[in-house]
C-alpha cells in the first residue's frame, strides 16, 4: 500500500489523477449524483442472461438532490463525486468507512478492486442494512481508495473497460458484458 507521500508523487508524475482529497493514505471518496435506485422489478425472476430483464430492477436516476432518505433494506447505486484515473502500474482498493458500518450502511458490496486503466467516476452499491432511515447528503465522505502499486513487468498501454467510470448509467450491464448463448439458458 502506498504513503501519501507516494500518492502525491503519483499524481505529480501524472501516473494517477485525482482531483479530490487524501485522508491518511488514502483519496477520500465523497458521495455524488446521480443516486440509481432499485426498484421492485415487474416480474419475480431477473434473468441474468438478459439485458431487458436486468434493466427492469431500475428506477429513475435521482441526478438534483441534497440529501436523500435511504429506507432499511434499501440498495442504491451511486458515484464518487471526484473522477479517478489508475495509470499502468497502479491499483486501488475501496473500504468504506466503519463509522457509517455501525449505523448499517454497507457502502462498497463488490469486489475492492479497482485495475489499472480506470478512468472516470467510481460507482458504489449503498445498502441500509440497519433498522432506520438513513438521510444520505450530496458530497459527505463515503469511503476511501488505498492505492498499490504493481510489482513485477506491467503493459504501460492500458486499455480502459467500455464500462468503466460511465457517469450517466450506473446500472449492471452484466448481460451485455457476459453474453450467454440463447441455446444454453
């Protein structure tokens, strides 16, 4: 795991960029918009092989808020407010903070991982496991990315993802990433 004083050299090495602030030795990740809740879908089974089924867990996005009253049992997809790139060489990791853990909001529910070749706005799934409403506000601290740098040969051209940082559409696009072949569902 790298110092502050690492990620800083980073940054000036134009290797990461991040244009919001570290916390300890790590970027500090603050909660922006839009908010993409779940909704009951209209049939009782999504089917993971298909797009359309998928989509239909989906909401309108919530983009002009301040805050934001989350219910128990409630799942929310939500960007960092500040964009992120991870250059060749660099890795990070997202921890959500434990003060808001022992209120029961799960922030990250995914794998930690973010590759290099990153590039834009980091999604993390909210969930409100605790007994009560929960009021969400625009820009509070989140969680945090602690940043690794890779050991050993590393490809300096990394490609980015097509879904990586997509600001506009927070949803899963499992189907479309993952194609299942009709005759094998």
């Amino acid at each position: 795991m790298l110092s502050a004083e690492s990620i800083n050299w980073l940054i000036k090495q134009d290797a990461l960029r991040w244009p919001g602030q570290l916390r300890g030795d790590g970027l500090l990740l603050t909660l922006g918009s839009p908010l993409q809740p779940l909704i009951a879908p209209s049939t009782q089974v999504i089917d993971l092989a298909n797009q359309a089924s998928i989509d239909d867990l989906y909401g309108e996005p919530v983009t002009d808020w301040t805050s934001h009253e989350m219910k128990p049992g409630e799942m929310l997809l939500a960007l960092v407010e500040q964009p992120l790139w991870l250059g060749a060489g660099v890795m990070g990791m997202i921890g959500g903070l434990s003060h808001l853990a022992r209120v029961g909001l799960a922030v990250h529910v995914t794998s930690p991982f973010v590759l290099p070749g990153w590039n834009g706005h980091l999604t993390l799934e909210l969930v409100n496991t605790g007994p009560a409403v929960l009021r969400l506000h625009h820009g509070m601290p989140l969680g945090r990315l602690l940043v690794f740098a890779l050991d050993g040969p590393r490809c300096d051209d990394v490609a980015s993802h097509p879904f990586y940082g997509r600001e506009t559409d927070l949803k899963s696009r499992y189907a479309d990433e993952f194609p299942i072949d009709p005759s094998q569902r």
